[in-house]
C-alpha cells in the first residue's frame, strides 16, 4: 500500500463512502475509549501523573544529547552494540549488515511504529530474507497487503469477517468468523517462524538511560518471543524514547496502558539489559541497539514545536478525534496518523508534502484533554498551519477567498453589496435549504444567512 499525504483529501473523500470501514472504525474507538475512562475513574491522581510525565519528557528534551550519551555508556557496559543512524535509509543499511554478518535467512519482528516508518519490512524482503510480523494485528496487515491505521490496533479498521476472508485467500485455512478460530489459524502459521528465525527485531517503548535497558511493552507474549528465540536481537528506537531512570518509567507505565487499551497494566513490560545468553544460556546471544534520528533532532531544535517528540504511541488522541472516527488512520497517507500524526507529519516530511495534514482537524481540543503526556496538538497544528499558509502551500480556493475578502474590504461598497446579496438570494431557494457553497453543503449545512445583514441591524441598534 503506497500512500503519500498529498493525497490526504482524496483518501478522506473515499474513507467518508465506505460505510464498512467507518463503522468498524468507530465501535473499535468507542469500545477503546469507554474501556480507558473506566480505568481512569479509578485512579485519583490521574491528572498528577499527566503532569509528572509531561515534566519528566520536558526536562530530556531539553538535555537529550547528555542521556542518550549515558544511553550509550551504559548499553556498551551490558554488551549491547549501539548503532546510530541518522536517517532511514542509514537504519535500513545497519539492519541489512547485521543480517548479513549473522548469514541470517528468517527475521521476525514485533510490533514498531518507528521500524514502519523505515519501510523496513519491504526492505528486507527485497534484499532477500524473509521478514514476518509476529503481532497479531500486524500480521493481518502485512497479509493485507497494508500499513496498520491505528498506533496500537493495526487492523482496527477490519472487522472479523474481512480477516477470515484474508486468511481463507492467503493461508488456504477454512473460512471461519470466529475469533477464537481465527487467532489458533495465525498462532500455527507464527510459533514456526518464532523457532526457526535467526534474527529478531523489535521497537522500543522506552529506554532507560541509568540502567543502559530497553523496555518493550505487550499484550501477546509476541515480542518476548521474539527478544528471547533468535539468536540475534536488534531493537530499534527513536532518540526521543529516553527516559532517565527507572522511577520515570513507573510513571509512563502507569499512563500507558489505560490510555492506550483501557487496562490497569499491559500484561507483558520486557526490560532488556544486554544479551542474557552469556549468563543464563537463554535468550539472544547478541543484542544491537540502532538509534535512529530521520527528522526528529530537526523538531527538537524548534522549540514551538518539540512538544511533539513527547509523544508516548499510545494512540489516546486518535480514539477520541471525530475526525479519525469517521476516516480512520489511512487517510493521513503515513504511519503516524489522527491528531498527533497531523502535527507530526509536516514535520517529518515538509510542509509541502504535509500540507493538509494539520487541516484535518476539527480543533476541539479533545485530543490535549485526552493525551496522557498532556501535549497541546491543537496549538501545534495552529502553528503549522500557519506555516503552511506562510510558505504558499495552503489550498487555491483559500487563496482565492482570502484575496476576495482583502480586496472587498478595501471597498465598502462592494464589500455591502456582496453581504447583501447572499441574504436575498437565500430567498429565492426553497424554505430551510442550504446555501450551495461548493465543495461543502453535500456534507453538511452551511447555515442560514440573515436577510437583513449585520450592518443593517446593528444600524437599526444604533437609532434605538
């Protein structure tokens, strides 16, 4: 699946016509967000905990360089190789080695956010070694054919009939609709390539930097699988997943999970300290660490923006968006999608390739009352918007509306006139119907203008 967010407006416009897709997008959501509340309700620091990891992910933003740098020592003290790569294409030519040292043939890998923004998995297909995914709802995905439209439910776009049809064409497994079935069709085809994979890859929820330990969070045991059955590990990770010690991490592990699914605690937090074969005769032999910058030292450099970098995945603001609900996570052309997405993807790709992105949103304000790490993305997207108009990028039709209301305001006669008009032209049309406005009243109401008009009013005002 080629998708590109220049063509945002188009997949929003195909999103908004498949009724399928929008129902199973929304009872996911709903069910999420319903569950999380829940959670929270019981827990009556909640808002405190907000607070303490936006501060904690302040304070490492602002001396990045000094725990990465103690990131390094320490993962080098426990064995770890450490590996930086500046861009994607840098990571993908690492991995590529290792494998290649390792004469590996088979690499499975658990679910990464920051491995798909790589394209890693294609990469390494066509440079010959098989590569699977091993989280259930990647699984589906990559079979699909698919980048995965949410941050931590891939698949959440399908419903169970459109994986027992997947798994019916492309596993050659009996139809079936039943969950139970289904998850027994893709845990047969998987525990094989678990035991014959000679690599294992996986992202990385958080680093800890005082103990040099990578710690991956899980609900399916699939990522444990993957760390502790290969030979080789290799984690991936942006530099923005340091956290300074352990007690900081007790605090995004207790707003994770009840963010992210509505649970008291993920069932399965990994920490992995180095390659615990030497020692214990079990688990990976060798372990890498690749740290991966692609964009992300440009977005801490600006300091209205870097807010954005605090971000944890856990996929909050995109359940409660109205816009997501209604379009889902492909339309945003990228892997990072919903409201955070939005801020991040001009960032990332440039505001010309992200031109639309922070436009598609309603500003309600949900997605900063909802985010655990409490980051203000309505006032991010505001500021690249106002970016994006500054640097000539912003729709034609804007422009062309704009310059009518600079130049109709220059001439108030005319500026009358065409206030005027809208008002008695409503009059012609049938009672209650909507201004044609093109491009908008198809979707819904533009409203009904005041015949009168505001300045004829606020004239009459004046004489009473």
């Amino acid at each position: 699946m080629n998708l590109t967010p220049k063509s945002t407006k188009h997949y929003i416009h195909n999103a908004l016509h498949d009724e399928r897709l929008r129902n199973a997008v929304n009872k996911a959501t709903q069910t999420s967000l319903s569950k999380s509340k829940s959670i929270k309700d019981q827990i009556p620091y909640w808002q405190n905990l907000r607070y303490r990891a936006h501060s904690i992910k302040k304070q490492v933003m602002e001396n990045l360089d000094q725990y990465l740098e103690q990131f390094e020592k320490n993962c080098l003290a426990n064995g770890i190789h450490v590996h930086w790569a500046v861009d994607a294409e840098q990571a993908r030519n690492i991995i590529l080695q290792i494998a290649r040292d390792k004469q590996a043939k088979t690499i499975v890998k658990s679910k990464s956010l920051t491995t798909e923004e790589l394209h890693l998995n294609d990469f390494l297909i066509e440079n010959g070694l098989e590569t699977l995914e091993t989280d259930l709802g990647e699984y589906i995905v990559q079979l699909k054919g698919e980048i995965p439209s949410h941050l931590t439910a891939p698949a959440l776009h399908l419903n169970r009939q459109d994986i027992g049809k997947l798994f019916h064409e492309k596993l050659g497994a009996p139809y079936t609709e039943e969950p139970t079935a289904l998850l027994t069709i893709a845990r047969e085809k998987l525990r094989a390539k678990f035991l014959a994979a000679d690599i294992g890859i996986s992202g990385v929820n958080f680093a800890v930097a005082q103990a040099g330990a990578v710690c991956v969070i899980e609900n399916e045991a699939n990522a444990r699988l993957t760390v502790g059955l290969p030979k080789t590990h290799i984690a991936v990770m942006g530099i923005e997943k340091i956290v300074p010690g352990y007690k900081e991490l007790a605090t995004f592990l207790k707003l994770l999970a009840p963010s992210a699914t509505g649970q008291k605690a993920s069932v399965y937090v990994n920490i992995i300290g180095g390659a615990p074969y030497p020692k214990m005769h079990e688990g990976p032999q060798e372990m890498h660490v690749v740290i991966l910058d692609n964009g992300r030292s440009r977005i801490l450099a600006d300091p209205q923006l870097r807010e954005t970098l605090f971000c944890i995945r856990c996929g909050a603001c995109l359940n409660i968006c109205p816009v997501y609900q209604q379009v889902g996570g492909h339309a945003y052309g990228w892997v990072y999608m919903g409201p955070i997405g939005a801020a991040l993807i001009p960032q990332y790709l440039g505001e010309k390739e992200g031109r639309y992105s922070p436009f598609a949103s309603s500003l309600c304000c949900a997605c900063f009352e909802n985010c655990p790490v409490r980051i203000n993305i309505p006032h991010h997207m505001l500021k690249l918007r106002n970016r994006i108009v500054d640097k000539g990028y912003s729709m034609k039709i804007e422009k062309f509306g704009i310059a009518a209301w600079a130049f109709l305001a220059k001439h108030p006669c005319l500026y009358r006139f065409a206030t005027w008009f809208p008002g008695k032209f409503q009059l012609l049309l049938p009672k209650g119907m909507a201004f044609p406005a093109p491009g908008y009243f198809r979707q819904r109401a533009l409203g009904l203008f005041d015949p009168k008009g505001f300045r004829k009013r606020f004239m009459q005002l004046q004489k009473k």
